[in-house]
C-alpha cells in the first residue's frame, strides 16, 4: 500500500485560523474587577456568554453587552450560535435587572441586544422599550445602543423603539443579498435595509448595521451592501470575520486577509459612514462607544 498519497480532505473539516485571529487573554484592572462583580451576582452578559475576543478592551474603556428576552430565538441562521426553539415566558422584571447590572458594573455605554421573539404580539419591542427607561432611572449618565431584531418590518412595533431615543439604533444585515436566505433563513435583505431607513427618516440620530465576511461573498457584494447600507442613511458600520460556533453552523469559506479588511474600510469611510470598524476580530459592538459621536 502506498502510504505517500494524501488523505482527502472532508468537505466540512474545518479551515486553520490564520495567524491574525490570535486572541489575547483579557487582562487589566478594570477587566478583573468586572469579572468579579459579574461572577460574584450573576450578571449575564453577551461579552462573556459569547466569549467575544475585545471583552478585556471594551471592559476596559466601561463598555459590555446585555441580551434581553431570553437564550433561545425564533429563527435558526446558519451562523448563530444561540439556541432555536421555543422561548420561555417573559420576563417582566428583566429591565430593572438589566439597568441593576448595568448600575453594579458602573457602565459607561452599554450595548442591549435580544433573541428573535416571532412568537410574541408585539416580537418583544415593550420589554425593549421598558429596559431602555429603567436603565435610564437608574443610570441617567449612561449612553444606550440598542442593537435590535427586524421586528417582521412592523412598524408600531419599531416605533416603540423610537420613542425611547437611544443614542444609536442597530440592526445587523449580517451579509450580503445572494447569502441572506442561506445566513439568516428567515430574514429578508431588502426588510433589514427599509428597518434601517425608517430608523433614521424617523429621528434616530445615529444608525448602524454589521456584516460577517468568509461565508463566500465576493468583493463586489461587499460593496454593494455598503452602497445599500449608505442609501439608507446608516452612519455606522461593523465589519468582521465569520467564525463557526460549531460543526452544525455554516463553514468558513475563506479567512479575510487584515489587507481586505482595511480595503473596505477604506471604502466604506470614501462612501460617507461616520464610523468603519473593519478587522476580523470586530464584533457588533466593537468601539461602540465611540460610535455615538
């Protein structure tokens, strides 16, 4: 038997990380008193949940995430690791619990996103609308963004999100138009693009959106979704690398090279955003506290 003939390579091994998605451990003061006071009350955050690569640098600059509305989403996108399937009541004391961590934590900017809640009349926009003032009564000099599903596009429904003001309003389109049935099944490009729109024709002062590359995109969509996302008065823009949170998600296609990256911000800055963060580590909130200036 010859054994010098390489073995064939299975269609769903996963690619090497490349040497730029090294991640340091978080280290810091700041970041170790946080930890603390996060394991000592049980604060559940999205940085630590999600074990996000800048938690130590956002941590350190009064910056986390929080997630309201429960674990476990409506839809099932091919990239995310949360749990599908059906949501558990809710939780009507969660926004005092929000605004108490936030309060505890002694949080410059937070960041509030949620799970998908299709089952729910109102797809959840109440308890968002309600976190978004108890955080405010109880953390008046805390700036919000509020990173928010597409509510199905309805509009009363986003409206209550409006009439809260956050400093920035986010919707994620996550990809790009050929990839959005594959990415995010039950989501539709040109809905997140018209939420956007309404967002800022109605008041909000600063919108934004996020994309993941290495699902197989080309040059050209990448483009064209920043165009699109221009058109629709977005200020602000994150740009990362897909990782796969398990072997049941989509794979990465390709690794984006630092030298892409710093192309599209390039190009996203000469199309007008106020802000790019474009690097493979960027998540959603990535320097979101620079992004409401």
């Amino acid at each position: 038997m010859n054994t010098d003939v390489a073995p064939v390579k299975s269609k769903t091994e996963r690619k090497p990380k490349p040497k730029w998605l090294r991640v340091k451990l978080p280290t810091g003061k700041k970041y170790t008193e946080l930890r603390s006071l996060v394991d000592k009350y049980d604060l559940h955050t999205i940085c630590t949940s999600g074990s996000c690569p800048n938690m130590g640098e956002c941590w350190s600059e009064g910056t986390a995430t929080f997630m309201i509305l429960g674990n476990v989403c409506t839809r099932s996108c091919g990239f995310c690791g949360v749990k599908t399937g059906r949501p558990e009541t809710v939780d009507w004391d969660e926004p005092e619990k929000v605004a108490r961590s936030i309060k505890l934590m002694q949080i410059k900017h937070a960041v509030v996103t949620s799970v998908d809640r299709d089952d729910l009349k109102d797809m959840g926009s109440i308890i968002w609308a309600e976190t978004v003032k108890a955080i405010r009564r109880m953390n008046p000099e805390t700036t919000l963004e509020t990173l928010i599903p597409d509510f199905q596009g309805n509009e009363r429904n986003i409206d209550r999100i409006i009439e809260v003001m956050p400093e920035v309003v986010s919707h994620n389109m996550e990809t790009v138009k050929r990839l959005t049935r594959e990415v995010r099944i039950q989501a539709k490009y040109d809905r997140s693009l018209a939420v956007l729109k309404y967002l800022k024709d109605n008041g909000i002062r600063r919108t934004k959106s996020g994309i993941m590359l290495g699902l197989g995109e080309q040059e050209e969509e990448v483009i064209q979704t920043l165009k699109d996302l221009r058109e629709a008065g977005v200020d602000v823009v994150t740009i990362g690398q897909y990782l796969q949170p398990s072997k049941k998600h989509l794979p990465v296609k390709q690794f984006i090279t630092p030298d892409q990256f710093k192309k599209y911000e390039e190009i996203g800055l000469d199309l007008g955003f106020r802000h790019v963060e474009s690097s493979a580590l960027v998540r959603s909130s990535y320097k979101a506290q620079k992004h409401i200036n």
